[in-house]
C-alpha cells in the first residue's frame, strides 16, 4: 500500500475510501501496526457486514421490494455471504459493492430515475426500447445483454449442475434469486446448495452484475 500521494494514486486512493467508509482504522495506522492475515480478513468481514446489514435492514423496514435479501438474526461474526465470499481487495470489494446496489435496488436504472423525474425521463429502456429497464429486465430479460448473458449462465449450470439449473432456468423469480442472494430460504426447497457451491455462486454472481452493467454503460455511452 503505497500512501505517498494519495491524490494521484488511485489504487491508495480507492484503499482510503474503502477503509473510511466501512469505519476502519487508517491507512497509516495499519501500515504501523499491521494486523495478521487472519485478523484483517476477520475485521473486514465484521465491518462490512456491520455496515450493509443495517442498510439492508433500512431497506426491509421501509421496501417490500427487498424481499430477495436473506439477513441472518446475529449478523457479526456471521457475515452475509456476499462479504463472506469477499476477498478484501479493492477490485472485490467495488465488485461486492455494485452487487450491493443490485441488491438494495440501489443501483440506478431507468426504472428508478422516472420516480424523480416523471415528467422528463422515460422509464423504457433506452437499449433495446421492449419494456422498463428495471432490476429483472436488466438482468435476467434486456436482449442487449444476450451474449454476456448467455456466456455467464453456462458458467453457473458448471457451478450448480445441469439439473439444479434446469430447475431455476425458467422461473424468473427462482433464477433472480439465485443471482441476488443463492441462501435466501426461498431457494431451499428447489435446490440444494452446499457452502462451496454458495460461495462459487455468490462470487460468479458478482461477476456477472459487473459484466452486465459494463455492458449496460458502454452500450450506453456508445448510443449518445
Ligand atoms: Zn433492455
């Protein structure tokens, strides 16, 4: 971690925001006392959970748009398993915090812009105009995205099997929850994933939020 000059340094710079916002000790004070592997993996998890559980838990008390979000009763020490299969590196953590967003329904589509601005902004999306770019279109429908789409889901049949995803693959419900949160309770009684197979899930689901929404803004910045 070089701290020298933060301001051009975009890679210690993305550290000392990570660090701040989830409350941890500066950037300095770790270099001086340096925790073990094991402590700082332990601390991360604790932070970030602490930090995404009560905004979940914001969200579930005010949205019943939150269902696919499973919190656990005694979160610390117990991270929600999209930190639990987190590595704590800057590029992971700005993955884990885009499928956050998702999660939340914090990330910005269409379909939440037209809420502030009725009057001005369509809620169709502007790719391929065949509905509301909401969460669902975006992920699971938005033929813009057919290809990244098609090559990620071949990857999540590998990680679940052939026959667990025959069973998602056409319930948009059962495969959006897959992808959001694979240990919502939900998911139980339609497939049976062991804790590998959750973290693998969690972890090609993070990568496919990021595929997609690469996808999504370079598709867009081309079209203006
Ligand atoms: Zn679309």
């Amino acid at each position: 971690m070089a701290m020298s000059n933060p301001d051009r340094n975009s890679f210690s710079t993305s550290i000392r925001e990570i660090l701040h916002k989830y409350n941890l000790p500066l950037p300095e004070d770790l270099l001086q006392n340096p925790p073990s592997k094991h402590q700082w993996k332990t601390t991360f998890r604790n932070a970030t959970t602490d930090y995404w559980e009560s905004t979940w838990k914001e969200e579930l008390s005010t949205q019943s748009t939150a269902k696919y979000i499973q919190v656990q009763s005694a979160p610390i020490g117990h991270p929600h398993n999209l930190w639990a299969s987190t590595n704590p590196k800057p590029h992971e953590v700005r993955r884990a915090e885009l499928k956050a967003r998702l999660l939340t329904r914090t990330y910005i589509l269409q379909s939440n812009t037209v809420r502030f601005n009725r009057n001005e902004v369509s809620a169709t999306c502007k790719l391929c105009n065949m509905g509301d770019e909401t969460r669902e279109h975006l992920l699971l429908t938005c033929k813009a995205h057919t290809q990244v789409r098609s090559e990620e889901m071949n990857m999540l049949q590998q990680i679940i099997g052939r026959q667990e995803f025959a069973a998602i693959r056409c319930n948009g419900d059962l495969l959006i929850q897959t992808i959001l949160d694979c240990t919502h309770v939900s998911l139980q009684q339609h497939i049976n994933l062991s804790r590998k197979q959750k973290t693998d899930v969690e972890r090609w689901s993070q990568i496919y939020c990021e595929q997609i929404s690469s996808s999504r803004t370079g598709q867009l910045s081309e079209a203006i």
